[in-house]
C-alpha cells in the first residue's frame, strides 16, 4: 500500500509498469489535462494492472471542461463519451455506472 500525492500530468520520475492499482476517487475531473494523466496511468501501471475511477459521468451529454484561467484546476464534466476518451489508453476498459441526468 502506498499512499501518493503528486501531479498526475508530470509522472515522469516514476518508472514504467510499476504500479499494480491506482485509485482515483473524484480526480480525473479536476485535473487540468486528464488526457496526459491517463497517458502517465496506463504507462506506470503495471500490464495486468487496474484503474479505478470514482467520477462523475452523465448519459445525456459529452463530456464538457469548464476551464479556469486562473488555476491549475478546472472542472470536467464527463459524458457517454468517457468509455471511450478510456479505451483510448488502455485496452481492457470495464465499468459499473450509476449513470445521471
């Protein structure tokens, strides 16, 4: 068990395939490029490795970014396009979605 706080979109001092889970519970969505922490994800994580991602996800829109010029953060909404915004960077993607209106 290891406990990490970092900045997910700059990973490059961790080696690749090295972690065997990583858990993300309402992240993805406030990180400014979630597309190059996924990126980082699927490298450090180890082949038979697994994502888990706690987010919020609706089935009645895309995913829209709410971007704040003046933070690092920003709030992402995603959408029924997130499944596949996953596959993108990892090849086995398994979901159970409370999905919302």
């Amino acid at each position: 068990y290891f406990d990490y706080v970092n900045n997910c979109e700059d990973l490059s001092f961790v080696k690749n395939e090295t972690y065997q889970a990583i858990v993300l519970n309402h992240v993805l969505s406030s990180i400014k490029n979630d597309l190059t922490a996924l990126s980082n994800f699927s490298r450090i994580l180890k082949i038979d490795g697994m994502l888990i991602i706690t987010d919020s996800i609706s089935n009645t829109r895309k995913t829209e970014l709410f971007d704040s010029k003046t933070s690092t953060m920003c709030c992402r909404l995603y959408g029924d396009d997130f499944f596949e915004i996953l596959l993108k960077f990892f090849d086995d993607v398994k979901y159970s979605m409370n999905l919302t209106h």
